[in-house]
C-alpha cells in the first residue's frame, strides 16, 4: 500500500486496476502508485514517490513528458502518447499514457502495450521485407474485390507500369496496359479466374505509360467465402524483361551454335573424366555421332592410333594447366575415317573463378590441309607429268653438293632434251605431245634409285640428279639406260611413235660452291650431244666451257659492233672472160677495237643463230648500194653490185619492201644489184621462195645461186627459179687442172648454165693454171686472189683506174 494517501479516501478503482496509476504534481513529482505500478516496474512505492516521474521513463522518452506536462500546466488537453520505462532490472515496457488535470494535481494512466509494438514493430519489419523483396524481384501485389470492380495495385505496381504510386486504374485500363498482341489472351484467363475460379500464371508483354515494352510474370487465384462465393481476385506482378532479354540471348546463342558449321563440345569439368555434356549438330555432321552416342564420355574416343603424342600431350597441358589451348588433330570419325580436327578449346569459370566447364570448337579442316598439301605439291611438282619442279630441283640439288662435300662422294647432273620433239607438237598436237612427256617421265623414273631425282625442266628437257656415286664413270650405266628407254617405240592410240634424247653429264666431287652451276655445264653438253648427231650424251669439258664463254663474249661484242658501226665492205672484183672488170662483190669485215680483225666466219654463223644478222645485213645492202653508185660514177661500162643475203634476211617478211626503198635511197639502177643466195633458203617453203625470187626479178634485180654444187637441192628446183647466174664453188677449183673429176663437174655446170640461159661465175681462182684451164671452158665471169683481194672502196678506185684491171686476163694476180 502507499504510505501517502491522496486527498480523501482511494477509491477501489485506484487500488484494484490492471492499468498503471499515479499521481503527479505540476512539476512531475510522484505522488501517489498503485499496486499494478509497484508490481509491474518492480520499483516499491517508497523508492519512487517524491521522485520524478520521468525516473522510470527511458531518457529519450523525457522530452515527450516535459512536452506533455507543459501542456497541461497551460491547462490544454494531452493526446494519448507512448513512452518506453524501464523496470528495476532494466527490462523495457512499452506505456500507453493518458494524462490529465484536476486539483493541483495530475492523473496517470498508462497501459502496458509492450506486446503490441512488438507485433506493431514486426509487421513493420515484415512490410520493409516485402518491400525490399518487392522492390528487388519487381514484384509487386493487387487484388480486385468482385463487388467493387476496381483493382488495387501496390507501389511496385504502379512502378511497373510507370505510373504514380497510388494510381486506382479502372479494370479496363489496367488491361489495356498490355499490348494488342496479347489482349486478348489475359482477358481470358482473367475472366475465367473471376467466373469459375481458374488460377492462371501468365507470361506477357506490356506498353508502360511511357511507350517502353516491358515482359511481365502476372499471377491470379481467386479467393471464396464462408459459402464458397468468389469474393476477390489476387496475385501479382513481376518485371521478368531482363530474364527475357537473357532468354532471348541464350536462345540466340543456342541457335547460332547449333547453326554453327563449326562443331562445338561442352565438357564438365568438375566430374570425373570430364564428360561431354553438350554437342551441337555441326559435332554430329562432323564426326557422325549422335548426341546419345557421345553424351556423358570423354572426347578421347575421336582419336586413334595415328593421332600424334605429342598433339595429345599438349592438350593434356593445357587442360591441366586451365588454359586456353589450340591444337590441329587427327581425328576419327564414325565410319572410321581420319579427319583433321583444328580444336581450340577454352575454360569456362564461375563467379570464384573455379574452372566448371570447358567449351571446345573443332573445325573440320581436312578440305583445308589436303587443298594446302595440292598447293604445296603443285609448288614443287608439274602439273603435267607430276615430277619435281624446279623450285624442288634447287632444294634437291643443292643438299646433293652438300652430301657430296661431306662425304666426299659423286653427284652427276643429266640435263636431257628430247630430239625433234618439236614437230611431234606441231604435226599431231599437244595431245600427243603430252602423252610422249608423261610417258618418258614415267620412263625415267623406272629407270633410277628411289633416292635419284628426276625433275622436269621446261618443255622438253628433264634434269636427272644422281647423288652418292661412288665413281664419275658409274653414271655412265644409267645414261645409256635412260637413252635405251627413252628411245623404245610409244604407242598412243594404236600408233607406234619414236623419239629419242640428247643428254649432257656434269658432275660435282664436293668442289663446286654454286650448285646451279652443274644444270649450266650440263645444259652445254647435251648441246654438244645435239651437235654430235643427237640420240647420244657428252660430258662437260672446261674446252666446251671455254668455246661458249667466247661464243657469249663474242655475242656481246658483235652487238657492240652492230650499235658503234665497226663493220666495213671490202669489195673483190668479178672479171668477165673479155678482161674487163663487170662488177664487184661486197664482203664485210670488222675490225674490233682490242682483238683486231675477226674473219667473217667467226662471226657471221653466230649472228644467224642470235638474229643479230638482220641489222648486219640490212646495213650491208644499205652501204654497198651506195657505193656502188659512186663505182658506177667513174666507171666507163656498167658495173654490178653482188651482196650476199642470208637466208634469215630473205625469208623476213618486208625484205622486197626494204629492197626497194633502199634501191629508191641510193638511186642504183636495180639492173646493177645482185643479191647472192646460198641453197639454204629452198630448204623451208620452196615454192614461196620462188614467189619472192620472181618479184625480185620483176623488179630488175639480178639473182645468183652461190656456192653451187655443195648443197642438197634438187636440180628440179633449178629450171624453175627465176636466177641469172650460177657462182660454181672455190672447192671445185683448187684441183681443176689437176683432178679430172673436179674438172668434170665444173664443165658439166658450164654446159648445163649454157642451156639454160645462165651466167657462171667461178670462184675461187687463185692461179694462172687454175684460170687458163677454165678459161677453155668458155666460163663467163670469174673471181679470185689471181685477180684482185678483196679491197676497200678506196682502194678499189685506184684498182679501176689502174691499168692493170684493164687487162686483168693477161696479167699476173693483184694483191
């Protein structure tokens, strides 16, 4: 009981209450406690009255009770608060805390709701949590009474669909929310919620307030009464647009590797074996498995007994070591079938960076390696007969010198050209011709050691390497198999052909520092080879070397020589059987500026084969008809220019033409031109040559056949050529008055000229015996050391004047 008592009796109601009472002066001292305040704070009456009230109150709960007590002081009215006191062992009680005024004092009651803040704080707790939950998942509530009609959204509703918090929508607004597409679909299943009770849980897409399309997971029940009676509506709403835009994503990946033409393989990493646990279709194309043949077992089945270890050790390193790793592999397929497999192959880890899959894409590339193998044999093998190229020739070749040097043993080079191989092509074409190069390639290679090289080096001509012979003399046994071979019948398409080869040997001991250097040697020789009657082989000689080095050298300088115009004519006189000088012929000489004179032998047959003979003789014709103008000019009785003409030069197209204009240039009469030819140039088109000899002679020009008797024309060519005059070779005059045959013969000429309307011309006279003899012979015109050498032009003048060429038949030879 409380040891002060209030004004008058307490009343029943102070004692008995389960609320907390007392009393408080203006000023907040205790006055009076019930029994509940005493039990409830555990404080006894004695220790509390007199003290402040706020003394059992927690310190920051003060201000709301000075707040409250000068309210009423001001004698206004204290709305119900709280306060948190505190018990004697510190516990704390929530107070709901009812004051007011009477008579100098003030009445307290305040009721313990400590229960319900605690269920106040927990549900608010809970409400933070289902925000949180909400606001973290966009997801958020709404629920439609049946009898209202209108939803009710939550505020992640209302974000949702970009709109305020709080927004009431009508039921046909909140529908119209979702796009056309889908309007439909959701009005369904809404309705059928709402009449029969069907629960549904939809996927769909959105038009926010704002125009942007969002993908929404909405969910509805329907909730029933006491009687079973649909009552309400309600569910949820969830932002599922990043989870849609993920799906779309991995289903465009999905798609775009099983489109892939490149297979790919997932492997667990963290199982035992590493297992495959996903192949694409591109996998099964490649390899021919199926996706239930292969799922859950180790890639290693692909591979086979050819597969390379050391391949296979780099992929257990890399995988071991959690690496990316790149390998091109022998494969295997279903069938049994090799591939090449080009496998890059990746790890896959997770947010700890712990290694969980592997990914590998493989690539079918054996198209690739047997395209690149047809590549890299194409760049060292024809592509006719399949033999090495000159590319493999040089690597072959120069690893035999090597051999050569190091082991001090023998490497002979065969340079072989067929003979004649030319007309083949031409005559019965390239078919034929073909097969003859396939066929002596296929011979060749039959005939050598499976460590010899048979190249094929252009056209025609193959190079043979011999290496490791152990003596010079031992390629001599496979030259004359290859010439053996070679030369056995062809047969293409029922028809026996024939060919042979000329072939040229060089050989290496070790010495040699530039290997292509052997092809050359061997190349000169198999030219002598062709030389010697062809179908037959010659070494390489320094002598052959040094003749061609002077061949070459003497090339370059006889261009020189076309280029600086080191040439000059000389000029012999040709006497007609009346003494009289009838005309001259023009010979070339060349006068080198360091080697001296170079007799035209030497260089005339070099500039036939090179072409060079073109300018030479162009400038030949050129010269000697303008200074046979200036002959003509002193000269009492008309006197003729004879120039020689090669058979390169009259077989030019244009040389009528040239003819002319340089007739045209000089202004020599034609009548006073004649252009010597040997027989050479009736060997290629006979009848054409005619044509153009005829031309020449409707021109005016003389023609004479030079050198007569030593060729092999026939004499039927003879009464057909449009000729003047037959010039009999010195070669039957050395012996004439000594040799009845050599005299037969140049009579026989005479007598054959004399009936056929001809001139003859002798050359080569040399004696007085020589000249008296053929002079009996009734011969017309000769030439010779008896007469006149061959002069300068200068020189020739004086020779004209003189009167010695007046009686050039009578007198002793004129050097």
């Amino acid at each position: 009981m409380p040891s002060v008592e209030p004004q008058g009796k307490l009343d029943q109601f102070f004692l008995l209450s389960q609320d907390l009472l007392c009393c408080i002066d203006f000023a907040g001292t205790l006055l009076s406690v019930n029994p509940t305040f005493e039990s409830l704070l555990g404080y006894p009456a004695h220790a509390l009255l007199g003290k402040p009230c706020g003394v059992v109150v927690e310190p920051r709960d003060h201000p709301v009770i000075e707040a409250a007590l000068a309210s009423l002081c001001r004698g206004e009215k204290v709305n119900t608060f709280d306060v948190c006191a505190r018990t004697v062992e510190g516990q704390r009680i929530w107070l709901e805390v009812s004051a007011s005024s009477g008579d100098q004092v003030i009445y307290v009651i305040a009721r313990d709701v400590t229960r319900r803040k605690a269920v106040e704080k927990q549900l608010r707790r809970n409400q933070r949590l289902f925000r949180i939950a909400g606001e973290t998942a966009h997801i958020g509530g709404w629920y439609m009474d049946l009898a209202v009609g209108l939803p009710i959204w939550s505020e992640e509703v209302c974000r949702l669909h970009d709109m305020p918090v709080g927004h009431q929508p009508t039921l046909d607004e909140a529908l119209g929310f979702y796009t056309p597409r889908v309007q439909p679909r959701i009005r369904s299943v809404f309705t059928a919620c709402c009449e029969q009770g069907v629960s549904f849980d939809e996927e769909l897409e959105i038009v926010t307030r704002d125009g942007r399309r969002r993908w929404v997971r909405v969910i509805g029940r329907a909730v029933r009464d006491e009687l079973g009676q649909i009552i309400q509506v309600q569910g949820s709403t969830q932002d599922i647009t990043e989870r849609k835009d993920t799906e779309r994503q991995l289903t465009l990946l999905e798609r775009s590797v099983e489109s892939s033409t490149n297979g790919v393989v997932i492997v667990d990493a963290q199982r035992p074996d590493l297992p495959m646990v996903y192949v694409n279709a591109a996998f099964e194309r490649i390899t021919g498995y199926s996706r239930d043949d292969v799922l859950g077992r180790n890639c290693r089945f692909l591979q086979g007994v050819d597969t390379d270890p050391a391949t296979l050790a780099q992929l257990r390193k890399g995988i071991e070591a959690q690496r990316d790793v790149h390998v091109v592999i022998r494969n295997y397929r279903r069938s049994g079938e090799p591939f090449w497999n080009d496998l890059y192959i990746s790890p896959v880890r997770d947010e700890e960076g712990v290694v969980t899959h592997f990914i590998g894409a493989q690539n079918d590339i054996t198209a690739q390696r047997e395209y690149q193998a047809q590549l890299s044999h194409n760049a060292n093998h024809d592509a006719l007969t399949g033999l090495p190229n000159r590319l493999m020739l040089d690597q072959r070749l120069a690893q035999g010198c090597l051999l050569a040097r190091r082991y001090h043993r023998y490497l002979a080079v065969l340079f072989i050209d067929l003979d004649d191989f030319k007309p083949i092509n031409d005559t019965l074409g390239h078919e034929v011709g073909d097969f003859i190069l396939r066929e002596v390639a296929k011979r060749l290679e039959e005939e050598l050691r499976p460590w010899d090289t048979v190249a094929r080096f252009g056209g025609d001509e193959f190079i043979v390497l011999l290496p490791d012979l152990a003596q010079e003399d031992d390629v001599l046994q496979v030259v004359e198999r290859l010439l053996t071979r070679v030369s056995a019948p062809y047969w293409y398409r029922g028809s026996e052909l024939r060919i042979t080869a000329s072939i040229g040997i060089a050989t290496d001991d070790g010495t040699i520092r530039a290997p292509r250097q052997l092809i050359q040697q061997a190349d000169l020789a198999m030219y002598k080879a062709k030389r010697r009657g062809r179908n037959t082989f010659q070494w390489y000689t320094d002598e052959l070397n040094r003749k061609v080095t002077e061949r070459v050298s003497l090339r370059h300088a006889l261009q020189q020589a076309i280029e600086q115009r080191q040439f000059e004519l000389h000029y012999q006189p040709q006497i007609h059987h009346s003494g009289r000088v009838a005309g001259v012929e023009a010979l070339i000489r060349w006068h080198h500026p360091e080697r001296g004179n170079i007799p035209p032998g030497q260089f005339i047959s070099l500039a036939e084969d090179t072409g060079q003979i073109i300018p030479i003789s162009e400038w030949v014709l050129e010269t000697a008809c303008r200074d046979a103008m200036v002959l003509n000019a002193q000269s009492a009785t008309p006197m003729t220019m004879a120039i020689n003409v090669s058979p390169m030069q009259f077989q030019r197209p244009g040389f009528l033409d040239s003819v002319k204009n340089v007739l045209a240039r000089s202004g020599l009469p034609p009548a006073l031109l004649e252009l010597e030819l040997t027989e050479g140039v009736l060997m290629d088109s006979a009848e054409h040559t005619i044509q153009a000899l005829k031309a020449l002679r409707q021109l005016g020009v003389h023609i004479a056949l030079d050198d007569f008797g030593t060729g092999f024309s026939s004499l039927s060519y003879l009464k057909r050529l449009p000729i003047n005059k037959l010039k009999v070779d010195r070669s039957f005059v050395r012996d004439v008055a000594t040799d009845s045959r050599d005299a037969a013969i140049v009579e026989g000429v005479v007598t054959m000229a004399d009936k056929l309307g001809l001139e003859v011309l002798i050359e080569g006279v040399e004696t007085a015996e020589q000249f008296h003899h053929l002079r009996m012979l009734q011969c017309d015109h000769f030439q010779g050391y008896y007469f006149a050498r061959p002069m300068a032009l200068s020189v020739l003048k004086h020779f004209l004047d003189s009167p010695s060429a007046a009686t050039a038949s009578a007198a002793d030879p004129i050097s």
